[in-house]
C-alpha cells in the first residue's frame, strides 16, 4: 500500500482522529509546506470523519493547534487523484514511469484548470505530497 512508512507522530494523530471522528483513518500526513494535517479515511467515511456542521474537524483543529484536512482513500492512483481533487471533474488520469519517475497526467475540463491547480499551485503540492506517500508519485500534470 505505502511507498512511504508511517511515523510514531503520525500514529498518534490517527489515534486521536479516530477516537474522536469514529471514522478509520488509514493515513495521516503532515504537510509542513502548508502547515496542514491531511488525513486519509475509509471509503463512506468522510460524513462521520467531518461530523455534523464540521464540528469533528473544528474539534481536531483545536486539539492539533493546525488546520486539516480530510480526504476518502482509493487503493488506486486515479481514484486517490479524484478524491484529492473534489469539485473538479476529472476526465482521465493516465500514470506513467520513466527511469525513476512516476508521473501522472490529469485531464480536467478546461473551465475546471485553475480549480484543480488551485491558488499558488495549493492543490497540485497536496495531491503530489499524498500521491507520492502513497504510491511514489514523483510529478502530476494537469492538463
């Protein structure tokens, strides 16, 4: 499943995610870049993972003293890069590896571009980052 191990820190984090969401968290990620907890939980667990009105997530925040965010987990890439992408319609997701490099080509809708990238590139270093936790993605172009 993971290119990457999971750490002691990262442990207690899923610990403390579930315990208080009641949801299965298969994966806690820290992105130091955006200062963001990013967890990964079971599939149909996102409502429960969230809670009513946000209140898990706001509940989290507090307890952690950093914002995060929360995403359903897909045992393959173009799954994974669709959950990571909420409200931009995915076309395609083609992976291929060159040398030591695994790259994944995304095809979105025009309209839905800067969506996908996000402000300053914001969604495209998430997905990169869990990607390559992940599976060992190294790049993602979105085209």
């Amino acid at each position: 499943m993971s290119e990457d191990r999971i750490t002691v820190e990262e442990l207690r984090y899923i610990s403390v995610f579930n315990e208080i969401t009641g949801a299965t968290a298969f994966r806690c990620i820290v992105d130091n870049e955006s200062g963001k907890y990013l967890f990964l939980v079971k599939k149909g667990d996102l409502g429960k993972a969230i809670g009513r009105n946000g209140r898990n997530i706001k509940i989290l925040g507090d307890l952690l003293k950093k914002p995060l965010e929360v995403f359903e987990y897909s045992e393959d890439i173009a799954g994974m890069v669709r959950n990571l992408l909420p409200g931009v319609d995915v076309l395609k997701v083609d992976v291929s590896e060159r040398g030591e490099e695994k790259i994944v080509i995304v095809k979105v809708r025009e309209e839905d571009k800067g969506k996908a990238i996000g402000k300053d590139g914001r969604n495209v270093k998430r997905a990169r980052l869990v990607l390559n936790k992940m599976f060992g993605v190294t790049k993602i172009i979105i085209k």
